[in-house]
C-alpha cells in the first residue's frame, strides 16, 4: 500500500502543477471539469504571494482568489469574504454545483450556466445577470437534465 | 485393459504409463477403468488389482479475513488513504 501512496501523491502532485500551469487561462467551466486538482481552502494559509485567479475547493464550491490576502488574518471562509474569493459556475450540467446567492456582481449567473437545486435539479440560465433562481424566477432557467 | 500404475501409501495414484509403457522402481500392474482420466490422476486409487475413481474431496474455499463488512470498511480505508494521498500532492503543487 506504501508504494500506491506515493504513486497517488506523485500524481496528486503532477495534476496539481499541470492545472496551476494554466490555470489562468481557463474558464470556470473548465476549473470545476479539473476539481479534483484544485486544492482545498486552507483558513491558516498566506494566499498574498498567489496569483489573482488562483482556485481553491471549498463547501462544495470552487472558488477564485480576488484579493491575494493572509487568509489566517480573515475571519471566515470563502463564502462569507466574497470580496477576496470570487465564485466559480459551471456550464457543463453533469458538474454543476449547489446553488449559491450572489453578492452584488459576485457570483450572478450566466446564460448558460448551471446549477443543481436541493431536489436534484439541474438549471440552466437563459440570461445573463441572475440572481434569483428557478423557484423564483422560472422563466429565465431551463431543466438542463 | 491393464496398465502399469504407482501409488503412495494410501494407494492414491502417483504415476501411470500409458497401455505398452512401464512406470519403472515400485509399478504395479493394475486392472484401469473404462474411462480413466489420466488429468485425474489423484482421483484414483488402486484398490485389489484395480483403479477405481475415488475423488479427493474439494479444496476448501481459503478464508478471507473478516466479513463483508469488515472487508468493505478495509477497502473503503485504503482509497480513502489514496484519496487522501493525491489531495496530499494537490497541495504540495499549490504551495
């Protein structure tokens, strides 16, 4: 099992370079398709040296570096520093992620874009700009599956 | 039909030459059945001058550790190292 760890390490290691590479030329769409190499939110850690874009997973969320910042000089996570971390959709269905308010600007939904509601749903913008979604808004969503 | 056979101890089978062959040291002449099956060699023992098919039981199943769910949970923790190992290296990429 110890030579499968650091087989799996290594390759942890060389997807998340591969995606760090280019991450900064790749669509939302295209950061969620590669999640898994996209490393977790760390609350403790320096995010000032990183560059604006760079992706971090948290509550089920992958989100994009805003404001490069100590996040251990931050009270909160992603989802509550809205003007640090930038929320990332997706327009592939098959990835799309739970639902999430905007804050201002932060975080609308594009035509196109998905997301999946609590039944399982999943929703697909007709329009730029939303900030409601299908419950209150039908009109501007389709059923993507 | 007569072929020459040798058998261990218990008379089970070791060697047999095929009608007009010897087996050499320790052969005995011995009365075979119709349908012997020579890949069955230890399935026969030789019983008063003649073979007669008589199967060793069947090797019993080699026990796994645990039940299923002891195997599943021992599964279920081992990708959960690899998961956790590839996390590992996603992080040392972004450090």
């Amino acid at each position: 099992m110890g030579v499968m760890i650091d087989i799996f390490r290594s390759l942890g290691l060389s997807d998340g370079q591969a995606l760090r590479a280019e991450a900064a030329s790749l669509t939302d769409t295209q950061l969620i398709e590669r999640e898994r190499c996209i490393p977790a939110f760390d609350p403790a850690k320096d995010y000032t040296g990183l560059p604006v874009g760079t992706p971090v997973q948290d509550g089920g969320q992958v989100w994009k570096l805003l404001q490069p910042h100590n996040a251990a000089h931050y009270e909160g996570r992603p989802a509550d520093l809205r003007a640090l971390w930038g929320l990332c959709h997706t327009k592939n269905p098959a990835r799309a992620k739970p639902w999430m308010d905007a804050l201002g600007t932060s975080g609308m939904y594009m035509a196109g874009e998905c997301y999946r509601a609590d039944d399982g749903t999943v929703y697909r913008a007709l329009q730029d700009n939303l900030v409601h979604g299908a419950a209150a808004l039908p009109s501007a969503w389709e059923v993507a599956e | 039909m007569t072929s020459y056979i040798k058998t261990d101890e218990t008379g089970r089978l070791t060697a047999w030459a095929a009608p007009g062959f010897r087996c050499g040291d320790g052969e005995v002449e011995a009365v075979m059945p119709e349908d012997f099956d020579p890949g069955r060699l230890s399935d026969y023992v030789y019983q008063g001058g003649a073979v007669v098919l008589d199967p060793l039981p069947a090797p019993e199943e080699p026990e796994r550790p645990g039940n299923t769910e002891q195997r599943l949970a021992a599964v279920e923790a081992e990708l959960a190292a690899y998961k956790a190992a590839y996390e590992e290296g996603v992080r040392e990429a972004w450090a």
